[in-house]
C-alpha cells in the first residue's frame, strides 16, 4: 500500500533548554492527536530530537508536515528562537511495518530517509516514485518552504488552527480570542492563500497517482 512517510528532527535542539524538551514531546502529541480526527498517523521520536511519521493517507502527508511546523512555531515560549522541524516526506509502498515506525521498511522508509540525510539547510523536502512529480514539487517546494521558516508565531498558531478545518475567519478569531482584522492580516502575511494552494496541489498529484 502506498503511504506517505516523514522523517524529521528538532532545529537546533541542542540550543533549546532542557527544561523544554517535554514540551516539545507534548506539542507533537497534540499535533498527532489533532491530525487523527482527519487522517490516520502514527509516529515515533528517537535519538531524543528525531521522529518518524506514518500517514495512511499519502495525500495528506504534507499537510501533516506543515501542521507539525506550525504547531512548534506557534508554541515557542517567550524569548526563545521560533521552533521549528526539518522532515523529508517519502511517497512509494509500505512493504512492512511492525509495531515500531523505526523498524519498518519499504519503499516510502528509504526515500524519506535517504531525502533527509541530504536535507542540508532546506526544512522541507518530498520524494515520490514519480518522476514528473518530483520535478514539479522541488520548485514550489522550495517556495513553501522558505515561507513557513519566515513565520512568526502568532502567524503560525493562525495557519495551525486553520489547517484540517473548513472554519471561517470569524470563527477563527473567536477560538483564539482575536479581531478578524488581525486574523486576516495574520493569515496574508503568512501567505496561507500560496501555502494553501501548494497543498491542495499535492494532494491533487497524489490522487491522479
């Protein structure tokens, strides 16, 4: 079956404090346990700062990699360096999976894996068996990414709760105490309009797969 399967780590997490390091457990938990309520995932952290994400539905692998980003952005603490990941998504077949993420294999395992030990500066990176996908996602990949590495906080924690939800802005700014003014002008600096469309478009290319 083909799956989507994220690789990623903390930035810097040698420079948060320690006395952090459990918040970020709980932000991904929350994340994960939000994430359920639309699609199936499962994952697993290792080596302290480095998680593995399973996503049944490869459509939604993105989605879930933008949503991890924004959930630690916009759960940064006071006076620390906005939080952020660095993931690989890998799309292809799902040979084996046991009941731990990091030691199942197939195809999706070894393209977000090998994807990831090439990252270098880039937070954001996806590898599918299909060429022409590939092509067409390294460039509006590469514009994704430098936007959400540019959002702010409050912009972050906007685009979070907007993501797997059809809510409008009013609603919006009643479920974080906010002026629609502020929304809106939240939501357009963080580009959510092109951060939208790049999702949709992936799971466009994935559903003609």
């Amino acid at each position: 079956m083909i799956k989507g399967v994220i690789t990623g780590d903390i930035v810097d997490s040698t420079l948060i404090p320690i006395e952090y390091k459990p918040t970020i457990i709980e932000v991904l938990n929350a994340v994960i346990a939000d994430l359920s309520t639309s699609v199936m995932v499962n994952y697993e952290m290792f080596r302290g700062d480095s998680f593995q994400v399973v996503v049944d539905n490869k459509g939604y692998a993105l989605s879930v990699a933008i949503a991890i980003r924004a959930a630690l952005r916009a759960n940064t603490p006071e006076g620390q360096e906005p939080w952020d990941a660095r993931m690989a998504i890998g799309i292809g077949e799902v040979s084996f999976q046991s009941s731990s993420i990091v030691t199942s294999d197939g195809e999706a395992f070894r393209f977000s894996g090998r994807e990831f030990d090439n990252l270098g500066k880039r937070r954001l990176a996806i590898v599918t068996p299909w060429e022409d996908v590939n092509e067409e996602l390294k460039l509006s990949t590469s514009f994704a990414d430098d936007i959400v590495s540019k959002w702010t906080i409050k912009q972050a924690d906007v685009v979070y709760a907007r993501i797997f939800t059809n809510t409008t802005q009013k609603e919006l700014a009643e479920k974080l105490n906010m002026s629609i003014q502020n929304i809106s002008k939240h939501l357009k600096l963080a580009k959510d309009d092109l951060i939208n469309s790049y999702i949709e478009r992936f799971k466009e290319l994935m559903n003609k797969k």
